[in-house]
C-alpha cells in the first residue's frame, strides 16, 4: 500500500500578472467542493462554482482584467493559471488514475468529457451552439478556455455534446461532465505504483 500518496497534500497557488491581466488562482484537489471565484464575468463564475463543486475540489479564483476591450483576455489567462495550479497540484503524477470520463445531462442536452493525464496536449471539442454570447461571456470561448487549460496542464481533453439545443445548459453540461472526468483522472489509487505508464513518466 502506497500511504505516502495517499496523504501528501495536493495544493497549489499560482499569480500570473500581465498588462491585460491580474490572476490569482488557489486550488486543493482533495478538497470538498468549495469556491470563491471573481473574474468579472457572472457566467463564468458560475461556470468555475460549477468545476470545484462537481469536481470535488477547493478553488479560489480572481481576476481583474480589461473586460472594457473584451472577455477573452481574462478568459485566456483564467485558464492558463488555472492549468498552472493544476500541474503544480498533481506533481509527479504517482499513484493518479490518469484517465476519466463522465457522461452528463443538463435537462434537454447530453454531454460527454474524457481526459487523459498523459503530459500531452490534444483537444477535441465538438459543442454546436446557438448562441454568441450569454451575459457579458462569449460563448466561442468556452472552447479556448478549455484549449488553453489542457495545453497548459498537458493532457488530452475530448469534450462532446451528444444533443442539446439550449445554449447554457450545454456549456453547464460541458463544465460538469469535464470537471467530474478530471475528478476520476486525478484521483489516487494505493495500488499504482509510479505513474500509470510503461514509459515510466506522464
């Protein structure tokens, strides 16, 4: 039995500072589902209130940005640091499940999310949506967060609305179904030992 694993802390806190924008992010990811998030866009607070209830992990978030140009630049360095805290937060990867999927209903609409931990980066997003914005947020990036996110954290992200037609209840669908694949992918088994990966390293 790996008990080292088992009860080493997986915290992170990550500040990232550029012209457009100031981010600050606090994760635990054996938390218990508590947030506190502040980025200057309703929807995505609602969305990242979504991701560590769901996932099960203790977040802080809160970003001032220049939301007077436009959302994307806050959205962009969002995830990035987010990305940041969570490569910081797993380590080395031992004694990680490394893979995760979660199928999950928003009333009319299904969607689908699988990760893989593996240290590469790849995305398929496939979400059709009718909508361009929702509040002050654009919709089109809701696919950069989670482009930027995974290519930050390194990992392979497929994310797939099966049907759906209202707009929010498919980008919520999407944020809980992913959220609850890096849940399972992140989460310790006792009897891996290493990482899960004949090369030896993720």
């Amino acid at each position: 039995m790996n008990t080292q694993i088992e009860t080493q802390p997986r915290i992170a806190e990550v500040h990232r500072k550029t012209k457009e924008t100031d981010v600050r992010v606090v994760l635990d990811l054996d938390g218990n589902g508590q947030s506190q998030v502040s980025t200057g866009l309703p929807f995505l607070d609602h969305m990242l209130d979504l991701f560590a209830r769901h996932g099960l992990f203790d977040l802080e978030v809160a970003c001032k940005g220049d939301l007077e140009i436009d959302d994307h630049h806050s959205v962009e360095d969002i995830a990035i640091t987010l990305g940041q805290a969570l490569t910081q937060a797993l380590g080395d990867k031992a004694g990680i499940a490394r893979y995760g999927e979660a199928v999950v209903p928003m009333d009319e609409a299904l969607c689908r999310s699988v990760i893989d931990l593996s240290g590469r980066f790849y995305l398929v997003y496939e979400v059709p949506t009718r909508r361009q914005k929702i509040g002050n947020f654009s919709v089109e990036l809701a696919e950069h967060f989670w482009r930027s996110l995974a290519e930050t954290a390194r990992f392979n992200l497929h994310i797939d609305c099966l049907r759906g037609r209202n707009t929010h209840h498919i980008l919520e669908g999407t944020f809980k179904a992913t959220t609850r694949a890096l849940r399972q992918a992140v989460n310790r088994d006792s009897r891996i030992t290493g990482v899960l990966s004949t090369k030896g390293s993720l």
